[in-house]
C-alpha cells in the first residue's frame, strides 16, 4: 500500500492541496482535510475499479470531504449563533486567517478574482477552481463532481458571466470614484 500512496502523492499532491485550499482559505484546515483525503483514499483503494482515472477518483474523495466539512462548519456555527444572543452582544468573531487576496500577489486583478470568487455558489465555485485554477477538463471535471457535461459548461457558464458582471460593475464603480 505503501507504493500506491507515495505514488499519487507525489503525482498529485499539490493540486489537491491547491483545490482544498481555494475552498477553504485556512491553510491549517486544508491540510487537515488533506489529510483526511489521503485516509479515505487509502482506505478505499481496493475498492477503486479503474472507471476513472486515479486524479478524478482522487478529486471526487477530497471534494466530498470539503463538503463534509463545510456542512460540520454549518452546524457549528448555527449552535454558536443559538447559544449566543447576538442581538444584545453586538460582538463579531473575527477570523485572523489570511484570505486568499492577502496571500495573492498585490495585483488588484487577481485580487478582485479571489474576492468575487467567494460570492459564487459552492457549485459554481468547485467548477471555476477545477477548470480554471486546477486546469481539469470538461470531462474530469464532470466526473470529480459526479455530473453531466452539460451541467459543468452550464455551471462554468454561468459562474464565468456572474464574475465578468462583478468586475464590470467594479471598473463602472473605479470610473464614477475617480470623476469625483
């Protein structure tokens, strides 16, 4: 077993790191979760049966465990928000974690993609991270996430329009700024 796991760490390991971290922003997390990955995966390998590749297998695990983990998240958050009364607390939890724009180069472009990324939908958010950051195809990307060709370019599409809106909305807001 010690072989099959050196393998795909060493074919894989940073992209799925990369792909966890973009979901998550918290590089602690996403190595825990990665983790995490790397035990499902050697638990499951005999029952892995070549339908796929070894990557998108791979990507498939560690998505599931993203979506576990923000679903634990949820439930957390939603005891805290009961346990606390918010209303006459006027306190916030703040997240001390570097975000993803202050770890990007200081490139307001890149920055506005990060930004503009988190207001997707988890969906949309995994399509643009596999296909554009990871460079997945079409089809790998449609067998990570268990779904049909057309719903990933039908996602993709729309993902891509709703950050394209964004940052035009963004530049007419920089020309109106600097006209006064």
């Amino acid at each position: 077993m010690r072989p099959v796991y050196e393998s795909l760490y060493e074919k894989y390991h940073q992209d799925l790191f990369n792909f966890i971290f973009y979901m998550v922003k918290n590089r602690e997390q996403t190595e825990d979760l990665v983790q995490e990955v790397y035990i499902k995966v050697l638990d499951s390998y005999t029952q892995f049966n070549g339908d796929s590749s070894e990557k998108t297998w791979l990507f498939s695990i560690a998505r599931h465990v993203t979506i576990d983990f923000f679903r634990k998240q949820t439930r957390k958050r939603k005891r805290l928000l009961e346990f606390f009364d918010w209303d006459n607390k006027g306190e916030q939890l703040i997240d001390n974690q570097p975000l993803p724009e202050e770890i990007a180069e200081k490139n307001e472009d890149i920055q506005l993609i990060y930004h503009y990324l988190e207001k997707l939908s988890v969906d949309q958010k995994s399509v643009i991270i596999l296909r554009y950051i990871q460079s997945m195809s079409i089809q790998e990307t449609a067998d990570i996430l268990g779904w049909t060709l057309s719903k990933v370019k039908t996602t993709q599409h729309r993902g891509l329009k709703l950050l394209q809106k964004w940052a035009a909305e963004h530049r007419e807001e920089g020309k109106r700024n600097e006209a006064k």
